[in-house]
C-alpha cells in the first residue's frame, strides 16, 4: 500500500471556527472530484471548540500533486493563513488500513 497519508492538527484563531470549517467546503467538493483523493475529512475536537484536525489520504503522490495544485487549493491558502494559529502537519504513507479500497 503506498497511499500518502496526510493529519493536520490546527488550532483556529478565536473566533474564527465557523469560518474555517466553511472554507473546507470547497475543497471538500473538489476532493469529490479526485478519483486519487480517496479520504478527505474534518474533524473538530469535542474538547476544545478552537482544536481541528484534517484526515487526508491519496492514491499515491500524484494524486497528492494533483489535489495541492488545484486552483481550490491556491484560493484556500490564503484564507487558512488568516484564520489558523498554529498547526502541525504531517505527511506519510498508509501501513494498514480497514477501508480506503483495501
């Protein structure tokens, strides 16, 4: 299995979490468009209401090349900027897996 597997872990500015969770929208309807772009999902902490993380994983790296170079992606960027206070990314591959086509 040679998914990439993609968590970011974000804290959004206060009073900012409605607009984060609304800017995923689009990007959530282009990932329904990537066949490559097999799980895309947002998650809110029930801990704390400002904690985010994203769950992402791809076919392989082109379909994580074709995802971050669509033009949904560029006009998101720069909206997260405003709206994140800090986050932690990390970028790997699937072991193993209950779904996601295996």
């Amino acid at each position: 299995m040679s998914h990439v597997a993609i968590v970011a872990r974000v804290a959004v500015k206060e009073g900012k979490a409605d607009e984060y969770v609304a800017a995923f929208a689009p990007l959530l309807e282009q990932a329904k468009k990537e066949p490559g772009t097999l799980l895309y999902a947002v998650h809110r902490s029930k801990d704390d209401p400002l904690m985010f993380w994203t769950t992402e994983v791809y076919a392989d790296d082109a379909a994580f090349a074709a995802h971050s170079a669509s033009k949904v992606h560029a006009a998101a960027t720069p909206l997260f900027t405003e709206l994140i206070a800090r986050s932690d990314v990390m970028i790997g591959e699937t072991l193993m897996a209950k779904g996601l086509g295996s």
